[in-house]
C-alpha cells in the first residue's frame, strides 16, 4: 500500500500542494530523551494519571495510534521501529514509520538527576543505519552559535548523509533552536536559524537533500520566510513542551497558514487525556474543518462522552499560553 506520505510528499514536489495534504506525524521517538520519565504517564479507566507508563504500556498506545491510521507518519526509536515493523503493525495501513537516526545531546532533558541539556548541544548518533528498520529516518542538529560545536555538528551529519546514501534510507531534517541561553538575541533567533539552514542546504545535492525540513515555531514571519525562500523545500514544525490543547491546534492552524506542510507532535500527544481523540481533532483543524477554539470544545465534549476525566477545566485548556502564538491569534482575530 502505498502511505499517504509518499502521495503526499510527491504532490508537494510538483506544487499540487491542497487542503487536506497537510500532513501529521506523531513522534514517539521520546525513548532516546531518557528513561522512565521519557515515556510519559499511565492513565487509569477514567484518564487520570496513576504513574509512569512501562514500556508495555507505551508501546500499546503507539500500536492503538496505528490502528487508528489517521497520523501521516509514525517516528519511533529504532528498537520500536524494529519490534513494530517485525509484528506487522503497519500493514494495512498508509502510515509511513520511520525511526530516529541521532539525538543531540540537547535533547537528553528526561534523564533524571542530570544536566545534560544545560551545555551547548553535542552530536551523537546511536542507531545503525546497516541496520534501518525503515525506509525514512530522522536526523536532528542544534546550532549553538559557536564555531567548534557547529563545525563538530555539520561534519557529523555530512558523515550521516554519505551512510544514509550508501544504507539506502531517506533522512528529513530536524534543526532546534539553540539550547545555549542567550547564544542568540530573541529578536534574531529566527533568522539565525533560517540562515543556518539555507547555508546548509546550498550545499546539498538532490540526492543528499532532507525530504523535508522539521523546526521550531518561531513565529509567522520566520516561518513565512523560510517556506518562501524555497519553495521547493517542505518545512513543518516541531511540537515543543506541552501545554494548553488550544496552543496544541493553534499550532497546526498558524503554521499551515503561513507555509508549513507537516507537524511532528511528540509531547503534544504523548500526554494527551486521549490520544487517538486529539489526532482526529488534529486532522480537523489541519483540514480546516475545525477552527482551533471549536477542536478544544470537541475534544472535551468527546472526553465527556466516552467517561475521561480532563487533565484541565475547558476554560483553562482553551486559553493560548505561548507567547509565539498569541501573537498571530491576536493578528487573525481568534
């Protein structure tokens, strides 16, 4: 079967871009972040957390998100790719499973007791591409505004590009923003990550190009700038912490609307009361079937219904608690 990704992607290449093709990844790669925390919280009958989830039990909310065959793509760590792929999870489905090829150091914030993400961001790659458990894969880098580390991070993912070549695999491409505070004024990080980025890519060949491009929300004319700068490239945003449901599909409005094509929610739905009920409110909005205020009320009314009890009251989950996005709601009217 073919994955709604591959048709997705190839109609984004030929300009066809069109309501509906915006597409959704649910990113439960969080194993490589560190440990029990990782994995987030176990949710009793009614929803209510009752403490941190097992692997057994992460695994089945990846499988019962699979099943459901709404998200475009589904990334995992490798070992979960693996296990996924060998049990056939994927078949009979047009989700497109990946896995994570490297995290930088940065994002190694659940390992309890430590301080890892409090230094500037090291590279640091622990899956065996000889050994893919998928076709796609996904490779991160922080720029942190220091030669050294941002040398030592493009000479580790120029020796990625040639294994991914050499494995066969197709990568996209994750850029954080600087972990290091104050490595870049508030007013320029935006630009200092989209001049990062389109530095790198002039360098790049089509063979050895990200299938699309995975940054922060660094507010609508940031993102603007970089979709338009090349319209050849496919940008989405990444998730962040999480937070308000409405911050969760203010998110996908705001940055569809201003370039974005994909969103890769990893927290954002790792928490949610129910979430399989927040991706197809998700693909609502996403769709434009559903304006973000209208999915917060709909997916409390869906909680409601089927006996969960809401980790927040709907007024409190309808309010937009990041600054990034209060801005451009405010601008839009909503």
């Amino acid at each position: 079967m073919t994955t709604r990704f591959a048709q997705k992607i190839a109609r984004l290449a030929a300009g066809a871009y069109r309501t509906g093709d915006y597409m959704i990844a649910d990113a439960k790669d969080t194993e490589v972040t560190g440990g029990v925390p990782a994995l987030g919280l176990h949710r009793d009958a009614q929803g209510r957390p009752v403490g941190p989830r097992t692997r057994p039990q992460f695994l089945d909310q990846v499988r019962k998100v699979i099943a459901q065959d709404v998200v475009d793509i589904m990334l995992t760590a490798a070992g979960t790719a693996e296990l996924l792929r060998d049990e056939g999870v994927f078949a009979g489905t047009a989700i497109e499973p990946a896995f994570r090829a490297n995290e930088t150091t940065c994002v190694w914030g659940n390992v309890r007791g430590a301080a890892y993400n409090t230094a500037p961001s090291h590279p640091y790659r622990g899956a065996n591409l000889d050994m893919a458990p998928a076709k796609l894969c996904l490779y991160s880098i922080t720029f942190v505004n220091d030669t050294q580390h941002d040398l030592r991070a493009l000479d580790a993912y120029a020796a990625f590009r040639r294994q991914a070549q050499a494995a066969g695999v197709q990568h996209f491409l994750e850029v954080f923003n600087p972990n290091v505070p104050g490595a870049v004024a508030d007013a320029d990080l935006g630009a200092f990550v989209n001049d990062n980025i389109i530095r790198l890519m002039a360098s790049l060949t089509h063979a050895e190009r990200p299938a699309f491009l995975k940054v922060a929300y660094n507010g609508p004319e940031a993102l603007a700038e970089l979709c338009r700068h090349d319209p050849t490239t496919v940008v989405g945003v990444l998730g962040g912490a999480g937070a308000t449901h409405r911050d969760t599909f203010e998110l996908i409005a705001q940055s569809e609307r201003h370039g974005a094509r994909l969103a890769l929610f990893g927290r954002k739905i790792n928490q949610a009361e129910c979430q399989t009920t927040l991706i197809r409110w998700m693909r609502l909005v996403a769709d434009r079937k559903a304006t973000a205020s209208q999915a917060v009320a709909g997916y409390h009314d869906d909680l409601r219904q089927a006996g969960l009890t809401p980790d927040r009251s709907l007024s409190e989950d309808s309010r937009i608690t990041s600054q990034v996005l209060r801005f451009d709601a405010a601008e839009a009217g909503v």
